[in-house]
C-alpha cells in the first residue's frame, strides 16, 4: 500500500513538472529601439521587433496594445514555433507631436510571462509651418490668420489701434477696394492697398471703446471688399473686452466713493431637473459715501438672465440682482457667472 502511494505521488510531480516545462519563452534581439531624430514632414516611421521563440511550445500572441493613439502595432499573426522567428511592428505617426517621445508596446501571449514590454523612442524635428499652417482663415485668395480680429481689452479712455497680419496666396494682385462696412467705433485700413501674389500685408483695425458704449466681451462684424472676381466680399469680426476707464483717484477721492458690496457672490442651484427654470437672488448694497451708478449687467450664457430694478443707488441703499438660469438642453455640472459693471472695479458673481 505505502510502495503504491509513492509511485502514484512520483507520478504525479513527473507530469506536473513536464507541463510547466511545456511553455513559449520570449527572447527579442532588442526590447527598445531608437529611431532618433526625423523630420515631421517625412510622414510615419516603423520598426520591426524580431524575437525568438526560445521555449518548448508554439508561441501564440493574442493581441499588442500600444500606450499612444499615434502608434500602430502590428505582429505575428500564426503560432511560432520553438526556435523559429516572430515579430511585433510599431508604427509612429509624428504629425503635430514635435519633440522627443518615448512609446511602449504591451504583448499578450501564451508565453512566460504573459505580458511583455517593448519600447520605441525618439526626437521629431518641427516641420516648418506652411503658409495654410499660419493663415488658417481663407476667403478667396486672401488668408488670414482667424476669422475674428481679437483687440482684447479696450477702455473708454482712447481708442486702441492693432494690426493683424493677411496674406494674398493667389496668382494676381488683389486691391482692397475703398468700400467698407463697420460700425461707427471701428475703422479699418489696408497696408498696402494692392498686396501682390504671394506677399503679406497688415489688416488695421482702431477700436473706439467710448462710442462702442457697451462693456465686457463683445464681438461685431466687418465687411471688407476686394476686387476678385469670386468671394470679393470678405466678412469677419472683431472682438474686444471693454473696460471703463477710471483715473487714478486721490485717498481723499477713494474714501468718498461708492463701493459695491455684495451678501454673497455665490449660488448652488444644488441638482435640479433637466429642463428646468430655476430662480434665485443675490442682496447687496452701496457701502461707499457717493452714488453708484451700475454701467452694464453681462451674464457669459444666454441661459442667463438677468434684472435689476434700477441702475442707480444712493449711499447706503440696498438693491436686488435677480437671476435665472434657463436648464433646457443642459446635463451635468454647469457653472455660470455674471460681469457687473458699475462705475468701479468690475464685480463676478457665479452660480
């Protein structure tokens, strides 16, 4: 009976031990490749890893998961047997990646150990950019840089005045004709007039704040035209964030002017349904020793509506700002906020 047990032990552990044997091993000429530096322009670049099946059992690679959407791998589909070769291809893709990269390759096979990593590295030079690269906007022939000419922040003190860069990617000369549609506060002029083929030239734009008459973010459009004979008439914007102009005041003057001063700048809605209208109130006061004269009320959401009673308050009056927030189309977390222009710093509130 004990000569029996033992023989079916020995058994045992000579079968166990034989199947663990049975096993695929990796063994790659190189687990990291180096293409160094290339040019962007020059478009994908591959490498193929060569390995070794190394084991005892045909080596099956069931799939190869790249770190980066830019890299496509590619590998040995058929089982490999013992001692013969397989490969896994890494494929990168440098455009609009500039600079050195590091990417890894993930294998999952049959083989011990399951999961391998291989590595491609290297340095993408910055193709030079072309002209549609930096005049991205194009009407006709002529290219700009976007379609809204951005002032950014223009005061009712003076008129602001900035040039933005255009470009006549056709074949002829194009003239900027003396026709012009702009509101009263902007004026446009072209230098040159004429811009040769394949030359640059400067879109001016003055921006009178003070006549805009308005406050925060705005944007308007102009209509240019030219004397090509299709899409002549050239439609664009021009943004700006408009501030009141206040000159630097004294501590006498400080002292005696009005101040703003809100309860809270805060309100959570908490959840509320899709769809929804909900309403909600913001208290505050003038605490300053003149009166408050509220220039411009901007909620940043057409969502967003809001009203004051009135736009102007005595020292030590209090008002009400009511606000209402217009859920439909909406899900999930939203955030909203409200410039208040009164004749002192600009005062946010958010809900």
């Amino acid at each position: 009976m004990k000569s029996q047990l033992f023989l079916a032990l020995l058994v045992f552990l000579s079968i166990s031990i034989a199947a663990a044997q049975d096993r695929a091993t990796f063994a790659f000429e190189e687990e990291t490749f180096d293409f160094g530096t290339f040019k962007e322009e020059n478009g994908p670049v591959e490498h193929k890893f060569v390995f070794v099946n190394k084991g005892n059992a045909p080596l099956i690679i069931e799939g190869v998961r790249a770190s980066c959407g830019c890299t496509t791998p590619a590998w040995s589909k058929e089982p490999i047997p013992p001692g013969e070769k397989g490969f896994v291809v890494a494929k990168y893709d440098p455009k609009n990646r500039p600079g050195s990269f590091r990417k890894s390759l993930t294998i999952t096979s049959n083989a011990d150990p399951a999961s391998k990593v291989i590595f491609i590295q290297g340095m993408v030079e910055t193709r030079p950019k072309s002209v549609a690269d930096q005049y991205a906007y194009k009407i006709g022939d002529m290219r700009f840089r976007y379609q809204s000419m951005n002032m950014g922040r223009v005061t009712t003190e003076k008129p602001l005045t900035r040039s933005f860069d255009i470009y006549n990617d056709g074949e002829k000369a194009i003239t900027f004709l003396d026709k012009k549609e702009t509101p009263d506060f902007i004026s446009i002029s072209i230098q040159p007039n004429i811009i040769e083929p394949k030359t640059g030239g400067k879109l001016i734009v003055t921006y009178n704040g003070k006549m805009k008459n308005d406050y925060g973010y705005v944007s308007d459009p102009i209509h240019l035209f030219t004397d090509e004979e299709s899409d002549a008439e050239k439609v664009l914007r021009v943004v700006a964030s408009i501030e009141e102009y206040f000159a630097p005041l004294t501590q006498e003057q400080l002292a005696q002017a009005p101040r703003l001063a809100f309860e809270s700048t805060l309100h959570d809605f908490g959840n509320i349904r899709r769809n929804a209208v909900v309403s909600t109130e913001f208290k505050f006061s003038n605490t300053g020793k003149s009166e408050l004269n509220i220039r411009a009320i901007k909620p940043n959401c057409a969502c967003t509506v809001v009203k004051m009673d009135k736009d102007t308050y005595a020292p030590g009056e209090s008002g009400i700002l009511s606000v209402q927030f217009d859920a439909t189309g909406r899900q999930g977390t939203q955030q909203k906020s409200i410039v208040i222009f009164p004749m002192i710093r600009a005062h946010h509130l958010c809900h």
